[in-house]
C-alpha cells in the first residue's frame, strides 16, 4: 500500500514542478535547411517532357512472330490402313431354358418348446472370501526327473543321444581335421551310447506321474567276487608207451621215477606286470554289461546265474571258441544253457573290436572268468 | 619179482623225498583268471534277421517271401524281437544248405538270422529253416522241417516262429494258438453280439454263432477243442458247450429259472466252475460235464464270481464281495476256507490264474480308470500293466508271457478293441478284427 501512494506522490510532485518550471529549460529550436524551387507552368512542363521523348516509338511485347514448321521427316510412310476384319461369330446358342425350379416343400414347422426358464434369485450370490495371499517360495529343489519311456532298459538311464552320433557304448566326441592343429588327428565321428531307460514305464504309470522311487542309478560299487575255491591244476602224466614186454610193474616204476625226476615242466607262472586296478576292471565290466541283454531271457533264466570262462587276444578281443560255461547256479539245464547263450552273445558282440584293456598287464586278463548275476535284473 | 618191488619202493620214498624239496625251491603260483561279476544288463529287442525262404521250385518263391513275413511279424509283435529291415541285409541267402556268411550279419547287427526253404508240391507244402546265433557263429539248435496243405501255410510260418522263440528264450511260444472272442458291431444300446475265432494275431477270423442272442465270456476248453459261453437265447443267461470243430453245441443241465454264467474249464477239463444267481446271491458251483452233478463251492450272502482253476486244479481264485468291496479270493478247489489276496486301493475283479501258476492277472478300478494288472498268488508285487476309460477281461498267452484284454472307449459310439499286452507291461498293441472285440479267451498251442 506504501509503495502505491509513494509512487502517486512522486508523479505527482513532478508534474506540479513540470508545470511551474517547464519554462526555465525550454531548448533553442532545430535549425532547418531552406531550398529555393522555382515554379513553372502545366504548359512548360509539357513542352519540358515532350522535349526528352525519342523520334520513332519502341516496339511492344505483343508483336507476334512466326516460327517456321519443322521439317517433316523423310521416309515416312503413311499410317497402314488396318483392314477391319470381322471375326465370325459363331451363332450363340440359344441358351437352354432353364426350367423354373419346383418350389421348395414347405419346411414342417415344428414349435419348438420354450427353453426352460433360468431360475433367478434376488439374492446376491455369497462372494467368496478370496484366498489370503502367501508368498510362493522357490523350491530349493528340482523337480524330479521322470524316468524316459524308452524300448531299451539299461542300469543308468541314457537320454536321447544326438541324432548325427553313431551309437556305440562309449561317448566320444567328433574329431575333424584342421589346418591349423599342430597335432593331427585322425578324423572320427561322433558316437554316443544307445538311449535307454533304467526302469520299464507300463501304460498305467504316467511318464508325467512322480516316480515313485529315486531315478537315480543305484549306487555301484565294484564287487570281488568270492573267490573261487581254485582247483589245483591236475597235471597228467603224458602216457608213455611202454615196451610190450615189460610188466605193468615196470611202468609203474617207470612212472613213478618219471614223476620224480621230472616234474611238470608247465607249470603256472605268476601273471606278470601290476596288478588290475578296480578302475580298469569297472571299464571291462560296464562294456559288457551293456551288451549283456536279458530281455528275451525266460523268467526261469533270469534266476539263474552262470559263469563263463574266455581266453582274450593281447589286442583285447576275445577268442570265440574259448567261451566255455564253467558253472551254473539257480535254475534248469535247460535255464542254464539259455543264460549261457546270452551271455557269450555279449562277451562276443561287444568285444568284437576289442574291449578297452591295458595292455602292458595282457598277463592279468589273458583269461577271464565273467559271472552273470541276473538278480537285479529281474526287478526292472 | 621182489626185487623189482623192492627197487619201486625205493623210487617210491625218494619221490616223497625229492618232491617237497623242490616245491620249497619253486613255489609255483597258481595261474588266476580275472574275475568279474557282470549283474547289471540290458533289456531290449533282440536284432534278428529273416531273409525271404529260398523257393525249392517254381512257384514257391511268394509263398517263401509270405512265410518269412509271417514268422517276422511275429517275432516282432511279442515285443522281444526286433527285425532288421531286408533293405539292410548285405548278403543273400538264395541256397538253404550254403554256409552262413557271418561277418555280412554282424555288420548289420543281427543277433539271430532265420534261414528257410519251401517246397509247394500240388497242394502240399514243406517248409523247414535253422536258426543261427551270428556272434557266435554256430547254429542254435538243429534244423526243423514241417509239412501241411497250402491251406495251412499260416500255421506253418507260425510254428517256425515257436520254434526260434523257444530256442532263444528257452520258453514255449504263443503263435500257433488261436483265440475265441466276443465279435461286437452297432452302436453300444443296439449291439450284436456273436461268437467268433481267429488266429491269435486276428487272421482268419471266422464266426461260430450268430447274432440273433446275446453271448458272454467265451472259454477255451484245456485242449482248444471246445468252448464254454453264456447265451441269452432262452432269455435267461444259461451255459453252453460248443464243439470248435464240428459246431455243435449243447447246453448244460440247470434248473430252469436258475441264472448261470462266468464258467470256466478245470485243467482236466471235465468239470466246469461257475456263478449261478439265486435270489441277491451268487454264488460257486461246479460240474461234472459227463455226469452233470453240481457240487456247491460257496454259501456266503455276498457275491462270488469270475472263478478261475489254477493250472494244477487244486485251487480256484475268484471275486467276491464279502468285505464289502469286490477283491480276489483264493480257496481250495471243493470250497473251503477262502484268503484274501487283493489288499490295495480299488476294486478288483475278473482274475484269471496264470499257466505258469505265479501270476493271477486281473483287472481293477480305481479313481475312475480301469487297469489289467499282475499279482503274486499272495498279493505281493501287484503290477498294473493298463490305464484306460474301461480295460477288461483278461486272457493268459499259452507261455503265460502275454496278457489278451479288450479296451472300450468312451461314449454312446464307443467301440470295444482287443489289446495284448506283455507281462512287463511293455509292448502294448491293439489286435486287429473285421469288428470290435471282446472278452478274448486264449486257447493252449495248437497240436
């Protein structure tokens, strides 16, 4: 407020003071340039301008000149004349008269009963009372894997191998050949092992259902087997042929100073080199176990356990006629000569290329006695 | 004389000298084998090969490419085989008595090769084949040679496969046999029904009733030589015998009024067991065919049914009520004490006693499903094999290894299918009929 009438005040001191003083500082007018003109008459001033006027009058824009036609082209002919040809018409013919179709039969109507009347209450339906909101925590654990429904059942559950993978029980990884190794390499494919399950999945046990028991293999530990009661090697002495004149006491005597002074000259030496370690045995053992197919054995072969004995050639391979059954226990001849007959099939088959065996203790495994226990087998 | 008895005692005692002598300084060590112990395998289809039979004359060699399917198909369809496709063969087998070009089958994987030859003279034909194990070079068994008119070259082909399926497995087959069915056609409330027989596989089915009455659960006699049914033609279910044979049929004497169904042969096959209603009741009786004396098995006010002999004929599993619920019974032959097998969730039915004797298969409902399943005869290891909208009535394969059923789908256009099914519960598969199926019942190996 203030403020508004300072201002008021101070305008209006300066206009009474204007007003009272504005004579004492008038200022002395601007000095103003003076030209002299003469007047002169309408009739000068047209004699003044007919004077500058040219003698002969310019030409105007709207003057028009002709341009000459360009030169027609030579050689050219005159349009052809286009025959008009008529096409022929053929004489369309008559369209088929299309008799009036038979008016539809008249639809039976059928009165269709009203649709029963929802019945509708006033009253407002119960809301229910939502959920209280809990906070969902991560599982801490994966779900469980479901066991893979697979034609081929195997100890450890294998899953589908890459479809450019030759199958074969050992996975190995291709090798390609490269410029720029510094070691070459033998190129190789691919190969992965067979896809199996560890347990028959029946219709009635879903794929997606829980399994009921753990799809982990179980647990394998490398078995000794029971040493066998070993029978001592029965050297027989070579039959000499004894002069027909003497007596059967002079054979003995002569066998009996044979036996003495010569003992048998084969006699078993210490395999030589280090001894198998259990690694090398499990290498051995899980390649023909995956050969070793029971699936078409008989309930009664699956009870029974045989033993086997092979002769193996320093590259790994076993000979085909040294596979011989040593004993069997659990089942019929009958049961015992079907295991047998699986089990050389799998010493066989997957020792065809030679089973993976250090070859610096051929001593050790130069003969092998293998003991098919169809036991665990018989569960899956 | 003595002197030279004396000079062998002597060598005698420088022997017992010598030897620990020498013992001491060599101290032979015995040669041990490596030994392991393999008890983790493999199951699976076992690689097998069966090129064409070699035709022994003209005109065979279609004959000797349809046997060789046949014994295939068969091999392959019990689940336990698996056929390397003839793309894949490298050598040819066109002389039966060649030898065996083994290192050609190991390099295509095949375990078993089944070589053949076949003869059709006039209207007779000869087949004969050997099975080889390729790996290890050596033929299984010796060779078989079989003969039969062209008519039954089926049955030839499936004898072969028998044959190389016993020899590996080292039990019977199941392909020569036959099986005796319900043949279903119409929509569910207006179907007919009559009895008819095929192959095991479904060929050549033919039909031994017709349709103009109702007929249930067929059964196989021990031999395959009749059939007991359940027929409506009198209005009430009455119990029928039917010659397979010659078509003939007879009822068995029961009391008019009397409501009897569910039998079943004994092994010996002359008796028969089966339910006969009175009243809310059901109960066991069994018969003698020849004499036509009744004998009842069971007087509980509950409701027995669907007895089945073992295959010894001392004991009969059957269904029954009594706890409330249907379960699985087991009781002597002539009545007596009966003992609950059945202990789990649902309810059991149908059992039917394996020719093995171990295994009872059945079937059960539980949480709105139908299973065929196995079970030990005290109950233990119950499998279920099935899981369907309605899966019933199973039969038992002569080798007791495979399990015939029928499967019924849901809905007034349902249709009912019959399935086999492997004893493991693998290799489940749908048995192809002109018309829907059911209640199979599986006759013993033909002779």
């Amino acid at each position: 407020m203030h403020v508004g009438q300072v201002i008021s005040g101070s305008g209006h001191v300066v206009l009474i003071g204007w007003v009272l003083l504005g004579g004492l500082f008038q200022s002395d007018p601007l000095p103003i340039e003076a030209t002299e003109v003469s007047v002169i008459s309408g009739a000068d001033f047209e004699a003044l301008l007919a004077a500058r006027q040219p003698a002969t009058p310019e030409t105007g824009p709207e003057t028009e000149t002709e341009i000459a036609q360009p030169a027609q082209p030579e050689g050219v002919e005159e349009p052809p004349v286009v025959p008009q040809v008529s096409e022929p018409v053929e004489d369309a013919a008559a369209p088929e008269v299309v008799a009036t179709p038979p008016a539809d039969d008249a639809p039976e109507v059928t009165e269709l009963t009203a649709p029963p009347e929802a019945e509708v209450s006033d009253t407002p339906p119960e809301q229910q009372t939502p959920p209280e909101e809990t906070a969902v925590l991560v599982p801490n654990q994966a779900e469980q894997a479901v066991p893979l429904p697979s034609d081929r059942v195997a100890p450890e559950p294998v899953a589908q191998p890459d479809p450019e993978a030759a199958l074969d029980p050992v996975q190995q990884d291709a090798v390609v050949q490269s410029d720029t190794g510094e070691t070459p390499q033998e190129p190789q494919e691919a190969t992965a092992p067979e896809a199996a399950a560890d347990q028959i999945v029946t219709e009635a046990e879903k794929p997606a259902a829980a399994p009921r028991t753990s799809v982990r293999p179980p647990a394998r530990r490398p078995t000794r087997p029971a040493a066998a009661p070993a029978a001592d090697p029965v050297v027989e002495p070579e039959p000499r042929t004894a002069e027909s004149t003497s007596s059967d006491t002079d054979a003995a005597v002569q066998a009996a100073l044979e036996a003495a002074l010569n003992p048998p000259s084969d006699a078993p030496a210490a395999p030589s080199g280090p001894p198998m370690s259990a690694g090398e045995k499990d290498v051995l053992r899980v390649a023909v176990s995956s050969c070793w197919n029971v699936g078409s054995l008989s309930s009664d072969a699956l009870k029974t356990t045989v033993t086997l004995g092979v002769s193996m050639t320093p590259d790994g391979k076993p000979v085909s006629g040294s596979v011989t059954l040593l004993g069997s226990e659990g089942g019929t001849a009958a049961a015992a000569k079907q295991a047998y007959e699986t089990a050389r099939r799998a010493i066989i088959r997957c020792g065809a290329r030679g089973y993976d065996l250090p070859a610096d203790k051929y001593e050790q495994w130069k003969e092998i006695e293998m003991t098919f226990n169809p036991e665990r087998m018989r569960i899956k | 004389m003595i002197l030279r008895v004396l000079i062998a005692c002597a060598v005698m005692l420088v022997t017992v000298s010598v030897t620990p002598v020498r013992a001491e300084s060599v101290t032979p060590v015995p040669k041990e084998p490596l030994r392991i112990v393999i008890d983790e395998g493999v199951i699976e289809p076992l690689p097998f090969a069966t090129p064409d039979f070699v035709p022994e004359n003209a005109g065979s060699a279609k004959m000797g490419a349809d046997l060789a399917r046949v014994v295939a198909a068969d091999l392959q369809g019990s689940g336990l085989f698996r056929e390397i496709p003839n793309s894949a063969v490298i050598s040819q087998v066109s002389d039966f008595g060649a030898p065996v070009q083994y290192a050609d089958w190991k390099a295509i994987n095949a375990e078993a090769l089944v070589v053949g030859a076949v003869n059709v003279s006039g209207g007779n034909l000869t087949v004969k084949f050997r099975l080889y194990d390729v790996f290890s070079g050596a033929e299984l068994g010796s060779g078989l040679q079989f003969q039969s008119t062209t008519d039954g070259w089926r049955r030839l082909a499936h004898k072969v496969a028998d044959a190389v399926y016993s020899r590996i497995t080292g039990e019977s087959g199941y392909f020569d046999s036959r099986v005796v069915y319900v043949s279903q056609s119409g929509p569910k409330d207006k179907r007919k029904k009559r009895l008819a027989i095929m192959d095991y596989d479904g060929a050549n089915v033919k039909y031994l009733t017709d349709s103009r009455a109702i007929v249930l659960a067929p059964r196989f006699s021990p031999n395959g030589d009749r059939v007991l049914y359940t027929s409506y033609e009198t209005g009430f279910p009455r119990i029928y015998v039917l010659e397979v044979g010659s078509v003939q049929r007879r009822v068995l004497e029961s009391a008019e009024g009397v409501m009897s169904f569910a039998p079943r042969f004994s092994p010996n096959g002359q008796t028969v067991v089966y339910s006969q209603a009175s009243g809310s009741n059901t109960d066991l009786f069994t018969m003698d065919i020849s004499s036509g004396r009744t004998q009842r098995l069971t007087s509980a006010p509950s409701i027995e049914t669907a007895p089945s002999y073992s295959p010894d004929g001392t004991q009969i599993v059957f269904e029954s009520d009594r706890s409330g619920a249907p379960q699985l019974y087991v009781m002597p032959a002539n009545g007596g004490e009966a003992r609950r097998i059945s202990f789990g969730e649902g309810r059991y039915g149908t059992p039917v006693w394996s020719p093995r004797g171990d295994l009872v298969a059945f079937t059960k409902q539980s949480k709105g499903r139908f299973h065929i399943g196995v079970m030990r005869l005290d109950g233990k290891e119950e499998r279920l094999l099935t899981a369907s909208f309605l899966d019933e009535a199973p039969t038992w394969s002569p080798n007791g290894r495979v399990i015939m059923f029928h499967r019924e789908t849901q809905g007034a256009s349902g249709s009912s299918t019959l399935y086999s099914v492997d004893i493991t519960g693998r290799n489940l598969r749908s048995v192809r009929t002109p018309e829907g199926g059911s209640e199979p019942s599986w006759s013993p190996l033909q002779k």
